[in-house]
C-alpha cells in the first residue's frame, strides 16, 4: 500500500517526462534493501527511502549494527532504529541489495 503510494506520487511528480538521470538512478534504488557504513564504524539496514540534493540518505525500517570491544558472544551489536537520516558527510560506504544484473543496470547511465 505504502509502496503504491509513493509510485503514484513519483508519476505525479514526473509528468513532464524530462528528468535528470539522476533522478532516475535514484528512483531505481527505491524501497531497497540498503547498507550504509559511516565513519565511526557503524552500518545501518535498511529500506532506502530517499536522498535529498546535499546527499543525505533516508532509511526506513533501519537496523544500527556496532562492534563491541567488550568480549560477548557476539561480535556485532544491533538496534532497531526505524526511520533515520545519514549525513552525506558521515558515509564511508553504500551498499545496494540486488543482483548482478541490477547492479550493472543502476551504474548505467
């Protein structure tokens, strides 16, 4: 339902039928499975929501995900965050969930 909505409004929103290739990469990453890594160590999963122009990046549903330094059974540590925004000046690394295929199809311009 949330999906269709968001469709709908990206049809609205590009009627014209000019938009920037930009604009189209992004779309194609909508409401992917998204890894986000930042310079403090950190990762965040979640659904890619949207990037404003300053290159913030929105997840919905996100996951933080940390090291511990302290011994535990598990090296990794991890919250549920729900909706969060990451600072284009935080971000080390953008990883997108498809496959091979997609993924050339993304880079393509």
């Amino acid at each position: 339902m949330e999906q269709e909505a968001a469709e709908t409004l990206i049809q609205v929103a590009s009627s014209d039928g000019s938009e920037p290739a930009a604009v189209n990469r992004a779309r194609k990453l909508l409401f992917r499975r998204m890894l986000v890594g930042i310079r403090d160590g950190r990762f965040f999963l979640g659904t890619f929501h949207c990037i404003d122009k300053q290159g913030n990046i929105i997840l919905q549903d996100a996951v933080e995900y940390r090291s511990t330094r302290r011994s535990s059974p598990s090296p990794m540590e991890q919250r549920c965050l729900g909706l969060i925004l990451i600072p284009s000046s935080c971000r080390t690394s953008c990883h997108v969930g498809c496959s091979v295929e997609e993924q050339l199809s993304l880079l393509s311009f």
